[in-house]
C-alpha cells in the first residue's frame, strides 16, 4: 500500500522533471529566436509553442517534425 508521503515525493519528482523540460524548451526557442520580433503569427506562436515542448528532443539526438497543411478556400 502507498503511503500519502510516497505519493507526495513522487508528485513532486514529476514537477520538477516537468519544470526543467520546460526550462531547456524555452532556452531551445530562445536560441533560435523565437522570442525577438514583434510580428507575432498564428503560425509563429504555434511554432513556439512547439519548440518548448518538444525542443528537449533535438538536445538528445531526436528531431521532431510537424507538417501541417491547411486547405485552400475555394473560389
């Protein structure tokens, strides 16, 4: 049976890897200049955006892509 201290410590354990992910994810964004400019896109807040979550990976030898398409309106 767990303890409430158990569940307390490792609750704590999974916020604070979840914090550092974040942390590297902002540097990885920061390094690629994500945060100058003053034009802020859709598509460039949706690219931030996914740079913090999933820019850890690239430090550890994955490289995610997302390719999305949208359609065309029609005429």
């Amino acid at each position: 049976m767990r303890t409430r201290r158990a569940t307390r410590t490792n609750s704590r354990v999974v916020t604070i890897i979840l914090v550092i992910w974040l942390v590297i994810g902002l540097a990885a964004a920061a390094q690629r200049n994500y945060f100058s400019g003053s034009s802020a896109s859709c598509a460039k807040v949706g690219t931030t955006l996914v740079t913090i979550v999933a820019g850890p990976l690239n430090y550890v030898g994955l490289n995610p892509k997302i390719d999305c398409s949208t359609p065309k309106p029609s005429r």
